[in-house]
C-alpha cells in the first residue's frame, strides 16, 4: 500500500490515553478519540473540563504526562517537539484566547512566523504583501486594511482574523478553539462558508464549541469530556441534545431558560432608565427607549449596528453628542464609568471582552470583586482585608465559584469561571440597572443556565437590566420586550407576545423599517 491509500485508510487525528495534571488539577484523565479525512468532530464539554488543555496538547504547547497522537495514521510525540512540529505535520490551531499581538498590523499578525524572505533573513516585502492580499480575498475579508493595528480591531473582526490565520496556511488538521463565540451571526455565515470550502478540501477540524445548533449544522460526530474524562463519543445524528447535556454537566436540565415571572413589570411611576435622542457621531442616531423596575429588555440586531456605543454610553465609557440619559425620572451627566456606579445613579456594564476590559487577570478574584468598591474597604490608608475577604466569598459562592478564586489569579480559571467573577464584580456595587453586553458569550450550558437564573433573580426583586446578546433566543426567552437596532436607530420594539426570532431577525435586517417607509408611501 503506498504512502497516499494509508493516510486515506487511516483517521486523520487518533488521541489515545492523553493525560496532564497541573499541581493538584487533573486537566485530562485517559481522552481519547478519532477523526476520519475531511471530517468535523466537535469536542464538548463544560469550561473547565479540559478541552482547551487538551488542544494545547495537540498543538503542540502543553506536554501530557501520558498517552499518544497519530498523524494519518504515524505516531508522532508533537508536544515533546514542540508547535513547529505540529505545525510540520499540517495541524494548525485558531485559539479561544485570541493570540493575535495588538502592536502588530493585520498583515503582521497574518504573516507571522513565516513572512517570505530574502536571502533567508531579509523579509520580502513586495511578496509579503501580494500574500496578505491574496489570504483576505480568499477568505472574503474584503472589509479589512491589512494595514490597521490589531488593537483598532473590534473583538468579531479580531476572531475572524484568528480563524483566517490558522487557515491560511493550508492546514491538513485545523484544531477550532470557540471560533464563533466571538461573532456576529453574518460572521456565523462567513464562517460555515469556510467549513464547506476546508471540507471540501479534505481538512479534518476538530471544532470546540458549546453552541448546538452549530455541532448539527457543521459536524459528523462528537466527543463530550467532563471533569477531564471522556464520557463518549457519538456520531451527532445518534444523540438528542437532551442527552448532551446530560453527559456534558452531569445531571439533566429540567428546563435551560428559567420561567416567566406571573406578573409582568408595572410601568407606573417613572422608568429606571430613559435614554431620549441619544446620539454618537457615526454610531447612534437619536436612540430612545426606556428600562423600567423588575425589567429585562433586550437590544437586538446584527453586529455593528449601535449596541455596543449604546450600552457603552450608558455606563459613561462612550462620550456622546447629544441626548438626555434619566435615572428614576433624574437627568444625570455620565462622562466616565465612576460617574455611572456611583450612589444614586447605580448603572453597572459587564462588557464585551471579559479578559481585557472586565477583569484584571494577573488579579485574584476577591480583588476583582472589590475592585469597583475598593473605598468601602479602606479605613485611614488601611484595606479591612477581612471584610473585604468576607463579602468577596459571599459573591463568588453565589455564582458558584471555587473558592480558590479568592487567592488564585483570574488568568488560571476557565472562561466561564472568569464571566462569573465579572457579573460578580458589579453585584457587589449594589446597582439596580445592569447593562450585559453578551454575557455568555462562550461559556458553557450548564454556566448559561446560572446566568439565566440569576438574570431573572436580579429582575424578580427589581433590579433592571438591559441585555444585548449574539444569540438571539436568549431575548425571546429572557426578555419582557427587545428594541431592535438597525444603522443606529431603535426601529422596532416587540412586547411580550410578540417577540420571536423570526420578528428580531426580520427588523434586524431593515425589514420594518423598509415596509414602514412603503407603507406611508402608500398612504400619501
């Protein structure tokens, strides 16, 4: 049998036994699984359970303790080896954590570690360029200047750079870390355009993800690893979504969205929030809506279309051009976040990028958690460390957090774990509106549902909270009413009863606004 007929007999990818212990953590206990030519296998699991250890394993950056990888069939010691080896046998990875450096251009980042060169030192610029310009057409990344700083990006453009990286050198095994937890759903769509084109091609992806409807849309089969076990792997037709949960968690969820309150808020008095003509050059355009007591509202529409400047504003991080923002029926001024938190105002905003704007990693979590209300603490110079302790511990066993969270930095702990630390560090601030810009963007199921209680627990004793998220059954399930934003503006607004995907999606893409504009046409 040549060389050719063996690698297509044999799986493409094959983990047997793998194996990694950090101190007193077991990261993976004996994983193993199989991926044929040209296949999607999704890897799932809750955060925390091992599967990020585990493509840093296959990646070549994180040595096991015990177990082996083949290649097409060749058994190779990648980790021992380290990337380049990886990298030698066609595996190439798209990180969670997105590895991009914020100093370099796009063309950089794109080009790095293998820019073509002269004289086998000198970079070729003239040909390092046609490259860059050829990998963005390719890749239908036409709305992107290789010539911008990664730190300009926004964090969708900068998840769709990590994928075209990883896929534009050609790989034969491309390893996907949460690639679409950072994207719109028009992103979504670029990226299942990638899968059929890599698919085509014959590449095996190894998809890491907790979105179900994408494991049916993309894969063959799966594997679910708990507590840094493999519990089975399953071809997706063969198993209920029911049953994943089940094997990801370990106890079944009787129902992922809490229920409805009985009684719906009562618009009396004044709204919690009022924004009226809020406008940001280029962003927002006269946007006005109302948040009111024992509320949620979501703000729905495609990415880019004013959520993250309206969200932002109201927290003060967003200078505005105009506008009136009330508070309980109050005019306040919010020119930075300290305005926002402070007593009698009482806004919070966990943010869209956890690890750069809403925690301080190299920080443990009681000093994340205290950090908005650090004066509380301080007596004469003095942190009163025990209180401070105390209340810190009272948050993060409430969002259900290890207690190590109270010593060890944020950096160590899971994606989900981290999102908690962040929604726990506002709690603390006592505010009565929240403003949650995609809070559970990658975090597992089982972590969602604890969101979801806790959203509607903050909701049921009158707090106020103003939700955006990327996926949007979140709003129809969550929400008592969602504003649909469109270039800017609130164009339309669904109360309870009338809010569906359907309805979001269609005003998300201009569909109201286009037929109110013909409709008065009609009537002149």
């Amino acid at each position: 049998m040549n060389l050719q007929a063996a690698e297509a007999a044999s799986p493409a990818l094959q983990v047997e036994n793998i194996s990694k212990r950090f101190g007193a953590t077991q990261a993976l206990d004996a994983v193993g699984f199989r991926v044929g030519q040209g296949e999607v296998h999704a890897l799932l699991g809750e955060n925390g359970a091992g599967k990020s250890t585990l493509v840093k394993v296959l990646s070549g950056l994180v040595i096991p303790d015990a177990g082996s990888i083949s290649v097409f069939g060749d058994r190779v010691d990648i980790a021992r080896q380290g990337a380049r080896a990886a990298h030698d046998r066609g595996i190439r990875t798209a990180f969670q954590e997105i590895s991009l450096i914020p100093d370099l251009t796009i063309a950089d980042n794109l080009l790095l570690p293998d820019a073509p060169r002269r004289f086998g030192f000198v970079v070729d610029r003239g040909a390092a360029n046609r490259w860059v310009e050829g990998v963005l057409d390719r890749l239908e990344l036409h709305d992107i200047d290789p010539r911008a700083d990664v730190a300009e990006c926004p964090l969708p453009m900068r998840q769709r750079l990590e994928i075209a990286r990883a896929i534009a050198r050609e790989p034969r095994v491309l390893l996907l870390d949460e690639p679409t937890s950072a994207l719109s759903s028009r992103d979504v769509e670029w990226f299942a355009r990638r899968i059929e084109a890599l698919r085509g091609q014959g590449v095996t992806i190894v998809f890491i993800t907790h979105r179900m409807r994408e494991v049916r849309r993309f894969c063959e089969g799966l594997t679910i690893i708990r507590n840094g076990r493999q519990v089975g792997s399953f071809p997706v037709e063969d198993i209920s979504d029911d049953d994943v949960v089940r094997l990801v968690i370990g106890r079944s969820l009787a129902a992922t969205f809490p229920p409805r309150p009985e009684t719906s808020p009562a618009y009396e008095g004044v709204p919690a929030l009022a924004v009226k003509n809020l406008r940001v050059k280029g962003q927002l355009d006269d946007v006005s809506l109302s948040l009111w007591p024992g509320e949620i509202v979501g703000v729905g529409g495609l990415q880019g279309m004013g959520q993250h400047a309206l969200l932002y504003a109201l927290f003060g991080a967003q200078p505005t051009d105009g506008g009136v923002i009330e508070v309980r029926g109050e005019p306040v001024r919010l020119s930075s976040p300290r305005d926002a938190i402070k007593p009698g105002v009482g806004i919070s905003l966990v943010p869209e990028d956890r690890k750069t704007e809403g925690l301080a990693l190299k920080l443990n979590g009681r000093e994340n958690v205290s950090l908005p209300v650090i004066h509380r603490y301080s007596r004469f110079g003095w942190l009163d460390l025990a209180r401070e302790r105390k209340d810190a511990d009272s948050l993060l066993d409430r969002m259900q957090v290890h207690p190590r969270a109270l010593y060890r930095p944020c950096l160590s702990f899971s994606g989900g774990n981290q999102q908690k630390i962040a929604i726990a560090k506002w709690l603390i601030t006592e505010s009565r509106i929240l403003l949650l810009f995609d809070p559970t963007r990658g975090v597992d199921v089982g972590t969602k549902h604890e969101i979801y209680l806790l959203m509607r627990e903050f909701a049921n004793a009158g707090g106020s909270i103003l939700f955006y998220s990327t996926d949007v059954l979140e709003m129809v399930k969550l929400c008592d009413r969602v504003a649909v934003m469109y270039s800017g503006k609130v164009r339309a607004t669904f109360a309870e009863g009338e809010i569906s995907e359907e309805a979001i999606m269609d005003a998300a893409l201009g569909g109201v606004a286009r037929r109110n504009v013909e409709k008065a046409a009609a009537l002149k």
